[in-house]
C-alpha cells in the first residue's frame, strides 16, 4: 500500500524543531550580551578569584582566631596585603619613574656622566673591543654618542615610561582584586556550595566534588609555585648579593621577585652583578669564581622548587600542571599560568576517569562471563 505521511505529525515536530532553534538562539544571544557587558571585568574578577581562593585557608584560620568573624578576618588580610605588597611596590614604580624623569633631564642638560670603562671590558671574547670603544666615546664626548642612538634611546625612553605607567595600572588593578577577594572570602562557605553546585550539575554528583578540588588545588598549587617560588628565590639571591658585596643588594632581591612573579629569567640579575665583579669590582680570582659559582647556584633555585610547589596537593601530574602553567602564560600572560594549569588538570582528570569507567565496564562483563 502507498505510504501516507501523518501531516500533523509532521507539523508538530517541525513546530517543536523551530521552537528548540529559537530558544537555544536566544539562549545564545543572551550569553553573548552578558559576555560582552561582563568583559571589561573579566581580568579584574579572575585575579580576585585567585586570591580567594589561595588565601581563603589563612582566612579560615584568622576567622576561627578571631571567633569565626568572617568580615573582620578578610578586611585585615585585604589590609595586611595592601601594606605588604601594593603600598612597596607602588613607592618603587614611583622612584623608578623619577629616576628616569632624572636621568633624561641630566642627559639634555649635559649634566650627565658616565665613568671610563675598566681596561677589562676590551678583553672581553666578541664584543670586547667594540664596547670598550663605545663606552670610551660615551666618557670623552656624551652628547656625539647620544647623537648617535638618538632614535634608539627615544624608543627606550618611551618603552620605560610606560612600563612604568604599566606598573601603576597593574597595582591598581590588584588593589581592586584584592578588595572584591575580601568580599569573595567573606562569603566564602556560600560560594563553595555555589561552586560545588556547578560541578555536580555538569560533571555529576559523583565526579562534581572530585573536580571542585582538584580546581582549588591546582590554583592554590600555581600560586604558591610562582609566587611563593619567585619570594624564596628572591630572598635567596638577596643573601648570596650581601654575601658577595654586590651594591644595592635589596633594592636588586626586589628586582628578582618582580621578575620571578613575570616568570623571567634570574639571570638579569645575576649575570650583571658577576660581571661586576669580574670587571669593575676589587675581588680577587678565587673570591669572584666563589661569589659567582654562588649567584649561579642561588639563581637555580627556582628550578627545583617549582616542579615540588606546582604539582604540591594537587591529584595530577605535576608535568601537567607545569605544562598548563607554562602554555597559559605562553596564550594569555600571568593570568593564563591559573587557568592553563586548571583547565589542563581538570581535562586529564575527566580523560582520565572515562579511560578507568570503560575499564571497570569490561572487568563487570568478563566477571558476569559463566565460567566453562
């Protein structure tokens, strides 16, 4: 017989179809509209949720010390992290403006000197004789050489100017963030429960609570492996600088732990002090290679606490919290480290319990097998 399509039906699934596109495109546009309204706030928000989350255990302490007074515990850690972090190092981006305001002013004025260069810089293998002979012509004749690298030293000027405009904006931005974590940290108990609620609903119940830690983890795990790392390092590069005599030592341990928070190198600051040593300072053979070998070794250290800090407490490999840290820094900057190491931990998590649940389904079916 002739097959006769049921026309109603057909109308009722197209009218249901249509319905579902339409709410799932406005679903859509409304996403779209909070996104765009929320992100001028999104770098502001992410750090303060960092900071909750990684200071939230001493202010659980603070709180139980002070009677469970969850307001009164964040307000002092929010006021103990101004004073300690925000108030030294906006007085350093300050001094450091003025001095280069100072030093463009001393170098229009001619006011400017620069000492003539140890006899031996021009030993130096490759590129001894042409600094030698650059800095001598900065000594005898300053304004011919400034003449010189006109273009370039504008361009320098420029950069470090607004690095320090950068530097400005940055504190402020974390004196805000540091400001909303307290609030965040003062209804911390209700958004553990908000955040435990998101995971069980996308992950389930069983796999919910799992998750939840492991992301709290892994952020507390990043910050202490790059801040705690970056303030050990540079309290240990300070003592081996002290040690060695080397000039400016604690204004250069502060160099070292903004450096260590940006994740670059200690070697900017090591390496210029040991060829101070070697060049301009009155050390002798043994006690430069002594100091030297020390700044080396101080100046290492980072690599062998951030693989122990990084993966500390957190149920992954610490390759791959290293390699979510690392590729987030390399897609987004700083805040990257947080939500690479998180999002990659969090993937071999659930990865990682699929591969286990198709393993257990298996084990179930041969052991319901009848033996023969």
């Amino acid at each position: 017989m002739p097959f006769k399509p049921d026309l109603a039906l057909e109308k009722r699934l197209s009218d249901k179809l249509l319905d579902v596109f339409i709410r799932a495109g406005l679903v859509i546009a409304l996403v779209m509209l909070c996104y765009r309204i929320f992100s001028p706030f999104l770098g502001l928000m992410m750090w303060a949720l960092i900071l909750a989350i990684t200071l939230y255990p001493l202010h659980q302490k603070l709180a139980g010390s002070l009677g469970g007074r969850q307001g009164r515990a964040a307000t002092l850690l929010v006021l103990a992290g101004i004073a300690l972090i925000v108030v030294p190092t906006a007085l350093l981006a300050s001094s450091m403006g003025d001095s280069i305001h100072q030093l463009i002013a001393g170098v229009k004025d001619n006011t400017f000197a620069i000492p003539a260069p140890p006899e031996k810089v021009a030993e130096w293998p490759l590129v001894g004789e042409k600094l030698a002979a650059a800095w001598s012509m900065a000594h005898s004749d300053l304004p011919a050489f400034i003449q010189k690298l006109q273009p370039q030293i504008g361009s320098l000027a420029k950069k470090a100017l607004g690095m320090v405009a950068s530097i400005g904006s940055g504190m402020l931005m974390f004196l805000f963030s540091f400001i909303i974590a307290g609030v965040i940290m003062t209804f911390g108990e209700s958004g553990e429960r908000g955040a435990r609620a998101i995971f069980d609903r996308v992950a389930g119940k069983a796999r919910g609570e799992e998750l939840n830690k492991l992301s709290t983890a892994t952020v507390r795990a990043v910050a202490m492996g790059v801040i705690g790392v970056a303030f050990i390092q540079a309290i240990v590069v300070g003592l081996a600088l002290l040690v060695a005599g080397i000039p400016w030592a604690g204004v250069l341990a502060l160099v070292m732990l903004l450096l260590g928070i940006a994740q670059v190198p200690a070697l900017l600051v090591t390496l210029p002090a040991i060829a101070y040593m070697w060049t301009i300072g009155d050390y002798g053979t043994v006690a430069a290679a002594s100091y030297s070998v020390l700044l080396i070794v101080a100046g290492s250290a980072d690599n062998v606490l951030k693989p122990l800090m990084l993966g500390r407490g957190v149920d992954a490999p610490m390759p791959v919290v290293l390699l979510g840290a690392l590729g987030g820094m390399a897609a987004t900057g700083i805040l990257g480290m947080f939500v690479g190491a998180t999002l990659l931990a969090l993937g071999y998590q659930i990865f990682m319990g699929w591969v286990e649940a198709r393993d257990e389904l298996e084990q179930a079916v041969d052991d319901s097998q009848p033996v023969a």
